[in-house]
C-alpha cells in the first residue's frame, strides 16, 4: 500500500490540514504470469497513478473520501468562474431585449436547478461521477457511451467558448493575434490537468482573490459612477428589435441558449463523488453542501448572466454591438471611470485568471468522459492525460474556426441533446426509483447490466430526435422556439412509460449479491483483491466474475473484451464469491 495525498481544495487557505488516504497501488512493471497470485493485466504507468487518474474510470472509495461536506461544496464552486456566462446572458438580451431575457434566464436555472437535485445527490451518495450514475439511471452499459460523447462535447465547446474570451483579452491587452492567442490558451492548462486534482485545486485556491476582486469591481464602480443604468437597462428593447415589452417567441428561444449549460451538473458531480458518507452526525451539513456544491452553482450562474448583460448594455454605446458580446470590453468600460489607464491590463488580468480556472476543469472533466467512451469501445485504459490532448485538438479546431460568432445557435442546438439526457436521468431518479419501475440503488458495473436500457437510452433518442427536428423549424416557429421544453417533456415522460412497458428487465442483467454501492460504509470499506489486476478495491468496485472464478474490478471488467459476457448468462452466473451483505441504504 502507498500513501497518496487527497487532493487540496480549491478556495482552502491550509490544504495541508486535509487528511491522506490509502489508495492500492497498481503494478506498473511486467510481472510473470506464471507466479502466484501474479496480475494477469498491468495498467500503464500513468493509468496506474491515481494521483493523476483521481479514480476517473471507477467508484470514488471511502479510503479517498476524506473531505468535509463544506470542503467539497467550496472546491465545485471553485469552478465556475467562467466568463462564457457574461456571454450568453448579454446575447440572450441583445437579441430578444430585458424582459424576455430575463424570464429565459430565469426559467432556464430553475429547470436546471431542480433537474440537478436528484443527480447531485446521487453522484454524492454513490461516489460515481455523471456517466456511471446514467449507466444504472437507464442507459445501460453502452447505452451511456453515447451521453458521454454529449458530456464530452459540452466540455470542448465551453472549452472554446472560453478560450476565444481569453483570447481577445490577450489581443486587447498585448496585441496577440488571436489565433496565436487560441494556441496559447490551450497550452496553458496542460500542465494543471496532467496533474489532476491537486494541481487544480491549488490553482483554484491561489486565484480565487484575484478573480473575486475582478468579478465585483465594474459592477461596484457603476453602482457609484452610473446609478441610473440598471432602470434603463430594465427598459432595453434589445439591438434587434425585439421591443422591452415580454414575447413568447424571444422567451422560448432564449431559454434554449441559457439551458446549453445543463449539462454543467456533470463537471460538478466530478467533485461532489468525493463527499464522504453521510451520517446522523453530518447530514445537515452534507444535505446542504450537496445543494450548493451541484443544482446550486446555477444561482450564481444566472446572476452573471444578468451581470453580464448589463455590463454589455452599458458598454454598448461606447464599443458597439460587435465588441460589447465580448466580455473584456464591457471590463475595461466599467472599470476606466476609477483605474484611468490601468483599466485595460486589469480586466486583461480577471479575464485570463477567471478563463484558466474554468478551463482546467473543463479539460479535465472532458479527459474523463473520454477515458470513459474509448475505455468502453476500445477495451483499452491508457490513462485519462492522454485525452487531454484529443479534448484540447477539438476544443482548438473549434476556436480556430470562429465558434464565438455563431455562439446563440451552436448553444441552441447543443440545448436539445443535453437536456433530454439530463432529463431522462432525473426521471429515472425521482419517478422510476420511487415507484419500483428501477432499482432503488444505481449500478454501474458492467457484469450486471444490460448493454442498452430502452427505458433511459430511449428515451433520450426519441426526445432528442423530436426536438431537433423541431428546432430547425419543422414543425412550426412556436415548436422551434421551444424545442428544449419539448425535449425535457418528452423526457421526463417516456422514460417512466418505457421502464412500465419492458417491467424494468433491462436495468439489471442479473442480480447483485452485494446490492451496489449504497451498503453501509463499515461493510464496503472491506476490500476485495481482483483475480486480474491483483489489487484491492473497495466492495462496490468489485464484481462476480465466473471467468475469473473469482472478484474482478470494475475497470478490468471493462476492459475485458474475451469473456463473452458469460456472467450474464442465465447458467453463466455461478453463485456468489462475494461475502453477503445488508440491504441497500439510499438516505
């Protein structure tokens, strides 16, 4: 056993005062398989290191759960410091003008707020992050591959999104060219993200002054230098003549662009896996830091929107349409009436800082969703860094091909496919669970699921489909402008309906003798060695393998592409190797 450091939270002032865990140290040298109890798979070295994998592929164990809930809460709020929200809110206003912008907003963070709920909690009891939670919410086995190509996605466009801001304030401020400025944005996150966790939260922890500072400041200067702005900003009629008055149409198509950012609850959920287990002790708190920490981020969300769009009303007149969508202009406006001359290299500075903290999290959270797909399609386990560099390429094309120009659309189309996913899942978790449709606890391994659940999987495609079609105006401009509503609708409903249809056959090909990972955590603190890595992981991460006539873990289970899926087998399964334990606890 090796003594591995949890990682330091983003926004804590004394990360040596967070506990180590013991964390089973995987063989990387070749050993002979003809040895006693000698691994029959060795991971690569960097595969092997969980300081740098942070348990990407699996259960979050006990042993490396050590933070408080209010420790966890602080470090997922540490990464939302992204601009692209100035953005977004500032191009929903611009274009459908301040009362309809205002509902969409408004709308679109209750929508998200309440979806993410059930997800945050679950992710926090279970120790999983988003794609093995929608694997048992379902999707099935392969059937989540496909949400983890939209995570995925979600994580290079914002990626780019954000790094075209970061770029024109390099270009305001030093004149870089701005496709010189795309590479270097790219570049410098790297180094955080190949070091994963720990390397993030210092970072995160080292920059939250600055960015606090920079985030209230034009905003304080106005309240002093422009008292009058926010009543005429309550009468802004748009630049496209959209009128200050409320329109349906403006309303529903702004909701679409705000709800692009529902699938944030999965960057967040890469943090709240690591909530320690909750007790009669903790619950208060740890309910709470679950709210905050996962549904909660969008409150904040919402208001730089609405702070973002009204820097860029105030900038307007001074810059023109065109620079006043770019954050670091509306900065350097606000900020000229107190810094003169130093107003530029400031908001240069908070928009670079603010870019980089997003950015590592969107890189690393993207590393992840990777590992997850190709793990599942290539039965091969790299390690997470190596796609840190086919994340970055994509996020890079994007950006080189001026994706910040068709930001509204992009958005919009991105809207249909995330919140029919997200959407499909907290069915699952509020209606499926609670009426017995589903399982009451969330398996995520492969030895005991179906390939493809028609009752998640299905209902995201058929949700999906119809709400994209509805998006590029096939059926009316009202079914085009709420499109996302229909995928949310559509959603929400066929998933129950299709768990009744099938009587809920497809969530587990067959029964787990443990009952998942929601066990009491005196029991699955036991470890179990896997008969083909030859380390030892905690119960929830270990499986039946009647192949191996032994435990396998859930990442070599993965990864095995000769079994045939035998287990699953209606005489395949053999009897459980497994000790029995008490029922499943949810609460």
């Amino acid at each position: 056993m090796t003594d591995t450091a949890i990682p330091e939270a983003p926004g804590t002032p004394a990360p040596d005062a967070l506990t180590t865990a013991e964390t089973p140290e995987t063989p990387t040298e070749p050993t002979g398989l003809t040895a006693p109890g000698a691994p029959k798979r060795n991971y690569a070295k960097l595969a092997a290191d969980e300081s740098r994998e942070d348990y990407s592929l699996r259960y979050a164990p006990h042993s490396f759960r050590r933070w408080s809930p209010t420790m966890v809460a602080s470090t997922a709020l540490g990464g939302i410091a992204y601009l692209a929200d100035f953005a977004i809110g500032a191009s929903i206003v611009f274009t459908y003008g301040f009362t309809s912008g205002l509902a969409s907003i408004l709308c679109a963070a209750a929508i998200i707020f309440l979806t993410g709920i059930p997800i945050a909690r679950a992710c926090a009891t279970y120790g999983l992050d988003m794609d093995l939670v929608t694997r048992g919410a379902g999707f099935g086995y392969f059937g989540s591959t496909l949400t983890s190509l939209i995570y995925a996605s979600f994580t290079f466009i914002f990626f780019a999104l954000e790094g075209s801001i970061m770029a024109q304030a390099l270009h305001s401020a030093l004149h870089i060219p701005v496709a010189v400025g795309y590479l270097i944005t790219t570049l410098i996150v790297i180094p955080f993200v190949f070091r994963g966790m720990g390397a993030l939260a210092r970072l995160q922890a080292w920059t939250q002054p600055v960015w606090l500072i920079g985030l209230v400041l034009p905003f304080l200067v106005l309240a002093f230098k422009s008292p009058d702005s926010w009543g005429a900003f309550g009468s802004f009629g748009g630049t496209e003549g959209a009128g200050s008055g409320f329109h349906w149409l403006g309303f529903g198509l702004g909701t679409g662009v705000a709800l692009s950012l529902i699938a944030q609850i999965g960057e967040q959920a890469d943090y709240l896996r690591f909530m320690p287990a909750k007790t009669e002790q903790n619950k208060r708190r740890w309910n709470l830091a679950v709210l905050a920490a996962g549904p909660g981020w969008v409150i904040i969300g919402a208001a730089k929107q609405l702070g973002g769009a009204f820097l860029a009303f105030c900038a307007l007149a001074a810059v023109g349409k065109t620079h006043a969508l770019e954050p670091i202009a509306p900065q350097i406006e606000a900020l000229k009436p107190w810094l003169g001359s130093v107003a530029l290299p400031a908001a240069a500075v908070f928009v670079v800082v603010s870019q980089i903290k997003i950015n590592t999290t969107n890189a690393y959270s993207g590393s992840l969703s990777w590992s997850n797909f190709f793990s599942r399609i290539t039965h091969k386990h790299p390690g997470r860094v190596w796609y840190i560099f086919l994340n970055l390429g994509i996020a890079l094309t994007l950006m080189e091909m001026n994706m910040f120009s068709m930001l509204g659309k992009l958005l919009g189309f991105y809207s249909n496919v995330g919140i029919a996913w997200i959407a499909a899942v907290t069915a699952d978790l509020v209606i499926n669970k609670p009426l017995g449709l589903s399982p009451k606890y969330i398996e995520f391994k492969r030895a005991y699921l179906h390939a493809v659940n028609p009752a998640g999987f299905g209902a995201m495609a058929i949700a999906s489909t119809v709400s994209i079609l509805a998006f590029f105006g096939l059926f009316g401009e009202y079914a085009e402008a709420f499109s996302t509503f229909i995928a949310l609708g559509l959603a929400m409903t066929l998933s129950p309906l299709l768990a009744w249809a099938t009587k809920g056959r497809y969530y587990l090909a067959r029964p787990n003798p443990v009952n998942g990972p929601g066990v009491e955590v005196a029991d699955v603190t036991a470890t179990h060695t896997c008969t083909v890595c030859a380390t030892a992981y905690e119960l929830p991460d270990v499986a039946d393998c009647p192949v191996q006539s032994g435990p396998i873990c859930s990442l070599c289970c993965s990864l095995d592409a000769g079994c045939g899926d035998v287990c699953k087998d209606a005489d395949g399964g053999g009897g459980p190797v497994l000790m029995p334990l008490p029922t499943v606890r949810t609460s």
